[in-house]
C-alpha cells in the first residue's frame, strides 16, 4: 500500500509540467525619433522595457512589462535577423527630415544606424522590426481623464542605472538664440 502510494505520488510530481516564462533571446537598445521630434529609447531586458524619452537631457525612466505574444514577436524578429551581417550605417544623403534609428545588439556588440532607407531591400527586416517595436510601444498610448496622455502597464522607474546605449547622434545641439539673428 505505501509502495502504491509512493509511485501514485511520484507519478503526479513527474507528470506535471511546469510551464516555463518566455522571456526574451537577448537584451538590446532601440533609439528613434518620433514624429514630434522628440527621442524615444527602448531598452529590453528578459520580460521588461525601459523606456526613456530624450535621454539624457530628461533623466526621468520608464517601465513595463512585455505581454507573451509581444514576447514571441520579438523572439521571431530576434531569431530571423542576423543582425551581424548589417553595415554599421545606413544613412541617405539626400534625405531631409527623415526617421532615424538605432539598434545596440549585446552579444555580439553591434550598433546600427539608419536614417531613412525606407525602401532598400537590404535592411527591409531591420526595418520592419523597428516598425513593429514603435507600433508595439504607442499601442500602449491611451488618453485618460482631462486629456491627459499615459501608456498603458507603464510605471516611473526610481534607479538611475539603465544604460540606454549610445544616443549621440540623436541630440542636437543647443544653438544659442544670437546666432539666429
């Protein structure tokens, strides 16, 4: 009877799958501008995005957490983008007013930049990839009580330790209001 009660409760231990948490392939940055000009830097690290907007010049952080599909998305992307055979640099010349953006990929470190390029077929996955990144973080846009604008799961981060990468080619720089004249 113990015998028959010990494999029962073995039985039980054995056949229970844990489920195991999606979390991300990797940790990497992804800087862009947005339409009001203004810097918007996502950093994601296993199941958590830090969001900042205009680092360094405001210091103030944000999270949220990633959803499961919006983890499998990512994951696909990851997993399809061979982000090592990318130039550092893309960036078109005669392009006025266009979209920047930037990766920083950990393991291996590579940094790329690109600055227009909408229709150049070899970065067209990199490109989809920051389309659905942009689109997955303003999804969150919500408008609340009086106008007023919040990103839906978001929560002020109070560490000052997030490291948003290299963001220098996104500030532009202070020109002093005499020199306008």
């Amino acid at each position: 009877m113990k015998t028959g009660f010990l494999l029962f409760v073995l039985f039980i231990l054995t056949s229970c799958k844990k489920e195991e948490k999606v979390v991300l392939k990797e940790d990497f940055v992804f800087t862009t501008t947005t339409k009001s000009e203004r810097v918007l830097s996502l950093k994601f690290q296993n199941d958590t995005v830090f969001v900042a907007w205009d680092f360094p010049k405001h210091e103030m952080v944000y999270y949220f957490l990633l959803n499961e599909i919006e983890k499998d998305s990512i994951n696909f992307f990851l997993s399809n983008l061979d982000y090592t055979k990318y130039k550092s640099e893309y960036y078109q010349q005669s392009l006025q007013d266009g979209g920047l953006n930037q990766f920083e990929f950990n393991s291996p470190f590579k940094r790329i930049l690109v600055y227009g390029h909408d229709k150049l077929d070899e970065i067209k996955d990199l490109k989809a990839f920051s389309h659905y990144l942009i689109e997955m973080y303003f999804s969150r846009r919500k408008i609340g009580l009086r106008s007023v604008v919040y990103f839906e799961g978001q929560e002020v981060y109070k560490n000052k330790d997030i490291d948003f990468g290299n963001v220098d080619r996104f500030i532009l720089p202070d020109i002093p209001y005499d020199s306008l004249k």
